[in-house]
C-alpha cells in the first residue's frame, strides 16, 4: 500500500495539499451491459443492450483475489448500465465475494427474481437489494410484477427469520408520475423496504427535458412532492429540485470505484458510457472516460494513481466550473463535445446531474 503523503493540487494560483483516502469503500461491478428492458431513460443505446457484454469469469476470479488481501474489504454492487441477473453466472460471482468476506449489493430491474432466485439470495445472505420500480405512469417497466417480487422475499425473509437483504427501492420522477408518488409510497412502506432512493430524471432528449420536475424557485419551500411528503415517507431520500444547496457527488462522496463489464475502471455511471444527456432542454454529449482497465491494473493501483486522487479532491472540493450557473451556458461550445470544461478539466464534472443532487442513485 502505498505510503500516505501529502499530494497538492493547483486552483487559482494557489497549491492546496491534502491527503487522500488510501483505499475505496464500495466497488460497482457491471456484469452485464445486456438488458432484458428497454427504459427511455436509459443511457444505453438499444443496440448496445442488444449486442450487450457480460464480464468474464475470470475477471471476477481475479477481482476476488485482489479484494481478499485488503485489510479493509469495500462492499461490492453488483450494478452499472445492464441487467446483472443476465449474466449466466451471477449466482457464483456472488457466492464468490461473500466467501471473501465482503458485503455484497444486488442493484437489478427485478424481472428474472423469482421464488428460487429470492431465496438463494436469502440463503447466500446478500446485504442489500436495490429494485429500480417508478410509479405508475413512466420508468421501468412491470411495476406491479416487481411489487410482487417484493411480497415474496417479504414472505421469505420471514419464513427464514432473516433480516438480509436490506431492501431499497429506487424511483425516477417525471411529471408523468409523481401525481401516484403517495400511493407507490404507501404500497412500499409495507413491504419491509428500508430506503426508497428518489431520483429526477437524466433526459435522454429535449422531449423528455420537458418532463423534468426542476429546476424549482430557489425561493419555493415546498417540493414537487409536497411540504410533508418527508415526514410521511421518513424512509425516503428526496433529491435536490434546485441549483442551489446542498452538493457533492454521490460516488465520490461514498469513495467509490466502478469496474464495467469490459473491464474499464471508473469513478462513476456517467463516465461508464458516451452518452447525449439534455439537462435543461440542451443537448450535453458526455464521453465514457476510464481511469484503469482491470485486471492489466490493479484497483488500488488506479485508485491511488496520482491523476485519480487529485480528481477525487477537486470533485470533493467542487473546485470545477458549474455550467448550469453559467451566463455562457447557451452559446458554449465546450459543453456541445462534452470531454473538457473551460478550466481545462478532462473529464469534467461541469455539467453533472448527479453533482447538484438532482440525480440519486444506489
Ligand atoms: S433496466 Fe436499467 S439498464 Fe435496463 S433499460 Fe432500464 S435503465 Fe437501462
Ligand atoms: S464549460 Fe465553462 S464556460 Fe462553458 S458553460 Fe460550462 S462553465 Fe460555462
Ligand atoms: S461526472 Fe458527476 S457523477 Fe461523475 S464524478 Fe463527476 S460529479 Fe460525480
């Protein structure tokens, strides 16, 4: 492990040192990039899901090795931009981590659990399940099919006298269907779900831009849900509906690493695929950007490279430009290639989503 020193890095003329984390606490692992729904908000090409790549055998084999000589194990996700459960091997990958021993997540659409996969996973002991289900009106798809799935490990964990996996819901809001947000809500609430993760929208088109629920008067108190919407559903995390408040972003914060199911190693999901995002109507192309390639790199290694800590310090610091605050917002032409920002950044955070926490995620 390498010795813990002081790094710097440079901003308005001045040199600010710190001392970065020497290890990452959570590792999202893609398994597959093949999806069995074709979501609007998917940042996913339908012809990449089709064609669709699952990571190889040996790659879990080796991430496995790697994460057992850690003193501190990060919890492993099974998660990313595909349907793990496609993967023809996932009940191993996860058997495999838990022998490690790690704590293991399960981030899935839930279409293919059914009464034995829920049970395996109770048995396996998975920690924490995360079903993507939006309230009726858009989203994924089978709202009512994964509702019953969660009935189901409900009754399992019971029979089982178990209290794993954990259950977190996650929702993206449109103004299609935060009109049924209560009702999802008190269906939810029964069902042994301990975290329902609210999400705005990444509109994939200007279209869909339309039916984003912000951004909201920076004066307004209430939100699109409703002043006591919190107090109702206290197991929910609400996102931001405004540019102003509380940021960071998601994955740094949580001191994560992502690897892809090709093997590419990342920071978060918007670095994970080139994508056309249109935050605010406007178009934003965003370029997949990997930091490492597993397993020709080590995680750790990629982790403390000197260029990822000293990214990780300037998004925890928010020492970046932030477009969405910008008066050149409509005639920059930096923000229309979508690899680098006025301050010279690559990759760059300027006009991300998730950093003002309009976008939440597992
Ligand atoms: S379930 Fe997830 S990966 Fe699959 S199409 Fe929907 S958003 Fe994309
Ligand atoms: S890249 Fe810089 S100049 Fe361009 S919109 Fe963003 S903050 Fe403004
Ligand atoms: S692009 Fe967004 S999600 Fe990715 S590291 Fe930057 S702030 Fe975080």
């Amino acid at each position: 492990m390498k010795e813990q020193t002081f790094e710097s890095i440079r901003h308005k003329g001045y040199d600010i040192r710190f001392r970065s984390k020497p290890n990452f606490d959570r590792l999202y692992v893609e398994l597959s990039t093949a999806c069995n729904f074709s979501c609007e908000m998917c940042f996913s090409s339908g012809q990449e899901r089709k064609s669709g790549t699952m990571i190889a055998a040996q790659t879990i084999t080796r991430l496995a090795d790697e994460l057992s000589g850690y003193p501190d194990r990060p919890e492993i996700v099974f998660a990313g931009i595909g349907e793990p459960l496609l993967h023809p091997d996932w009940r191993a990958f996860l058997l495999r981590f838990k022998e490690i021993p790690a704590k293991v997540g399960l981030h899935t659409n839930g279409a293919l659990l059914d009464e034995e996969a829920l049970t395996f996973l109770v048995d396996a002991q998975t920690d924490h399940l995360c079903l993507s289900v939006d309230p009726e009106g858009f989203g994924h798809e089978s709202a009512e099919k994964s509702l019953e799935t969660l009935e189901m490990l409900h009754a399992i964990k019971k029979r089982k006298g178990s209290l794993l996996p954990l259950v977190s819901i996650q929702s993206v809001l449109c103004s299609k269907n935060i009109g049924g947000s209560d009702a999802f809500g008190r269906r939810i609430e029964s069902l042994g779900v301990s975290e329902w993760i609210l999400s705005n929208l990444v509109p994939m088109n200007a279209e869909q831009a339309k039916t984003a629920l912000y951004p909201m008067s920076p004066i307004s108190l209430a939100t699109p849900l409703g002043l006591s919407f919190a107090s109702r559903f206290p197991f929910a995390r609400v996102p931001s509906f405004r540019l102003i408040g509380e940021r960071g972003c998601p994955f740094i914060d949580k001191n994560s690493l992502v690897v892809g199911a090709d093997g590419r190693i990342t920071l978060c999901y918007p670095f994970l695929r080139s994508h056309e995002t249109y935050p605010f109507g406007k178009k934003h192309p965003v370029a997949a950007y990997a930091f490492g390639h597993f397993p020709d790199e080590r995680l750790l290694s990629v982790w403390q490279k000197t260029d990822v800590s000293s990214f990780r310090a300037k998004v925890r610091l928010g020492l970046f430009p932030y477009c969405f605050e910008c008066e050149w917002i409509d005639t920059c032409e930096l923000i229309t290639r979508g690899s680098t920002d006025c301050h010279g950044n690559m990759p760059s955070c300027a006009d991300c989503l998730w950093y003002h926490r309009l976008v939440m995620c597992f």
